[in-house]
C-alpha cells in the first residue's frame, strides 16, 4: 500500500470537501425524471410552463413545482416577456451535462 498516495488523495479531498458536497446536491436534481425531462427539452428551445406542461402532459402547478426546484438549482434562468415567463438552461454547461449522461447510457 502506497501510504503516500493516499496521504494525496485524503488532502485534496478534504481541501474540496464543501465543493464536493455541493456537487453531490447538484447530482440529486438530476434524480428525478420529470426535471430531467424538463431539462433535456430546454436543450431544445426555451419554454414557458404551459407549452412544458403540454409537453409533459402533467399539471402547470407540477411544471412549476419542478422548475421552482431547478431555477433554485441554478439549472434554469426565467425571461420575462410581457406576463410571460420563457424557461432556458442556465449555461452550456447544464445541457453538456445531459449529453454526457446520453453518451454514457448509449455507449457513444
């Protein structure tokens, strides 16, 4: 055994420990498979929750409820236009997220 190297490892983990944490709670959004598809259909195009809901064929109040969840996640942003409110991913980097978990569930 290479005490030495884990020595190494033991450190960095440690020094990173709050940042792991937070990652850890970003993972657990992607638990559920409704925000996962709210997701992956922003990819697409933004939405406000009506068409989302229509495309989910699920409540307005249960599109609310998860993009409450992800817009707190820092997943989503909100554009404001008139009364409506356009849903968008808050960076690439949420949508290389999905793509990287396709690739991987499809052997890419």
């Amino acid at each position: 055994m290479n005490q030495e190297k884990i020595v190494k490892i033991k450190e960095a983990i440690l020094r990173s420990n709050d940042v792991l944490e937070e990652l850890a709670d970003l993972y657990k959004v992607f638990g559920d498979s409704t925000r996962v598809k709210i997701l992956t259909a922003l990819t697409q195009s933004e939405m406000c929750v009506s068409e989302i809901s229509e495309f989910l064929e699920i409540t307005q109040s249960a599109v609310s409820h998860q993009l409450r969840v992800l817009k707190t996640s820092g997943l989503v942003k909100i554009k404001r236009s008139g009364k409506n409110i356009y849903y968008s991913l808050a960076d690439e980097h949420v949508g290389a997220i999905i793509d990287c978990g396709m690739e991987h569930l499809l052997g890419e």
